[in-house]
C-alpha cells in the first residue's frame, strides 16, 4: 500500500531523490565507494558541496547581492545560539510566534538585551501579530517564517530598520518572495529539504565582524565562509540529498513552480476542513500555514474510528504535537496533490458515516 506521510519532519523527499541516494550508498560516482564513506575532502563532495550552496543562492535569487550559503551542523537549535553570537552587541528585537521563537529568544538573552516586540502566545499563538513597532536602536530583527506546531505563517514581513534574520525551517523553498528583504536566513534540512544532519544558512556578508566579543571559531559564521562549509567534517550524505533535492526543485519549476502546487494542496486540504461539521482548523483563516494544516475532531467520540480509518488509508504522522493535541498535516513540497485527496476523502467518508 502507498504511504502519505504527513509527518512534521523527519520529512517527505522526492522519490527521484530516494532513488538516485539510495544508488550513491552503494556507489558513488562510479568511483566503488559509497558516498557514506569517501573523504569530505575528495573532490567528489566539494563538488557537491559547491552545488549545494550555489542551488540555494539560485533558488532564493541572491546570486551576485552578496549572499553566501553555508551548510553546518547543530540544526535550528544551534542557530538560536550562533544569530546572537555573531550579530548581537547590546540589543536585538523578536517576534514571538511559538515554541521555536521562544527557544530562540531564550537564546538570545544569554548574549544582551531581548526585546519582544510582539507575541500571539496570549491565544496559543494560533494567530501572527501584526502592527508591532520594531525599534531602530536594536541590532537586528528575528522572526520566524512558519510556525510548524501551530499552523501558522507569516503572509508579509515587516520593514525593518535594521538586519532581519528569519528562521525558514519549516517553509524554505516553499514560496515566492523578495529573499533580499532578509540580512540571515537559517532552515534546518529536515523539514522540508533534506534528511536531519544539516542546516542551510544563507547570510549577507557586510552584516558580520560588527560585534567586540571574541566568538569561538565553530560558532563564527566567518570561519565557517572561509572554510566554505568545510571547517569540520560536514553532515556528507545530509548535504548530498539537500543537493539532490535542490536539482529536483529546480527541474520541477523552482519555488515559483512549487509554489503553485503548494496552494492547490493547501487549499483541498483547509476546504474540507471548512465545510466539514466534524472539524475545526486551529489556526487563524489569515495566518495559516501552506506547509502544516492544524486541525481538531470536534466530536472525541468519533476519535477511535477517524484514527483507524486514516490508518487504513495509508496515511502516517498525521497526529498533532504533543503539547497542541488534534491533528497536523504537513504537506511539504514533496507531498503529492493525490495524497492530500487520500485524507480529504477519509474526512468526508467520516461525516458520512457519522
């Protein structure tokens, strides 16, 4: 039975990329060794490596604007510590939308002053704030692009006086926008490019060296552009798949392309949950996410037989976040429109029964 997974990451790839990694296992590059176990220093991976980074300054638009791309190690999580690190000197403003802005802005308050400059957390952070004053004394603006837990997205990003940093984890590649309007953007793979392991920062050159503390050398954006991404081993077979995965976007149309077939999935999927008596989407009509549909079952009673029948249908990760509950769909780019209907057609064989 063909499986639709819904799961928030760990995430679906493309199957062309299954494919053609799982061969590179075996052999890599006709060269009889796997990719899992040639030198990251061979010119087989800097070649991919170089790829890699020039694929996602291509598909992002940032080619000769003085962006670099690096591929590092320590997920967004690392990124919450390194942002600071790098560019806060006294203060920095933070929107906070969720579980992963909060992380983050603990993070920051370990290098200066944080300034929350808004948060939606008074009502589950089922909406993103909007009207909110960004100070021009702070050293840069953080935001978070897509809310995974909650189903949320930011539609339109605010003009900010000073460096804006956004954590794409969850919707990178997913949309068409101006990528200029950002100074640091960070994703970790595994949501919606790549296999867990690795972490794409994309970052404007002219924004770093401006802070008077010493920054140990894993944690200092510049040793890690000077090392084009090669300062210590890499995440090899991460990095290789993103690759993999970035040919597989750009053959397919690019973010305009995908972008496309992301609104059709999206769509289905939240006008079922609309027109269905049986269920309630979590998240505000205007903030919700394209990449991960939060929903609730109104009747618990019904809860055994929806589980079973999704179940049955082939679908897999479609349960909520433990500390939200309900259901997530998290239709990433890899998702086909065919298993968006899968679900869509359980949810309706659902209230027909009922």
């Amino acid at each position: 039975m063909k499986k639709h997974n819904y799961s928030a990451g760990p995430c679906i790839l493309p199957q062309e990329v299954f494919q053609e990694a799982s061969q590179a296992i075996l052999d890599f590059n006709n060269s009889g060794l796997s990719i899992l176990e040639i030198s990251h220093r061979s010119k087989d991976f800097v070649d991919v490596m170089e790829e890699a980074r020039n694929l996602a300054l291509e598909l992002l638009g940032l080619e000769g604007k003085g962006y670099k791309a690096l591929f590092l190690q320590g997920g967004a999580s690392m990124q919450f510590l390194m942002v600071p690190y790098n560019l806060l000197q006294t203060k920095a403003a933070y929107l906070n939308t969720g579980t992963w802005s909060t992380k983050a802005i603990k993070e920051g308050k370990f290098f200066g002053e944080v300034k929350e400059v808004a948060s939606s957390a008074d009502k589950g952070f089922k909406y993103i704030p909007k009207g909110y004053f960004i100070p021009s004394d702070v050293d840069y603006f953080h935001c978070t692009s897509n809310n995974t837990i909650y189903g949320t997205q930011i539609k339109e990003f605010p003009k900010t006086p000073k460096p804006m940093v956004c954590d794409m984890s969850s919707d990178i590649f997913s949309r068409q926008m101006d990528f200029s309007q950002f100074d640091v953007i960070y994703a970790g793979a595994q949501k919606n490019m790549g296999p867990a392991g690795t972490t794409l920062v994309v970052i404007k050159e002219d924004i770093l060296g401006k802070v008077e503390r010493s920054v140990p050398s894993m944690m200092d954006y510049r040793v890690h552009l000077n090392k084009a991404s090669m300062f210590n081993t890499p995440a090899v077979y991460a990095v290789y798949v993103s690759m993999l995965t970035l040919r597989w976007l750009k053959k397919n149309g690019g973010i305009a392309g995908i972008e496309e077939r992301n609104e059709k999935k999206a769509n289905l999927l939240y006008s079922e949950i609309d027109i269905n008596p049986l269920f309630e989407g979590y998240a505000e009509k205007e903030d919700r996410s394209m990449m991960n549909a939060t929903f609730n079952l109104l009747n618990d009673d019904l809860k055994e037989s929806f589980d079973a029948m999704w179940k049955e249908a082939g679908i897999d990760g479609l349960n909520g976040h433990r500390s939200v509950g309900g259901y997530r769909a998290s239709m990433y780019n890899a998702l086909s429109l065919e298993s968006v209907q899968v679900l869509v057609d359980v949810m309706s064989e659902l209230e027909r029964k009922a």
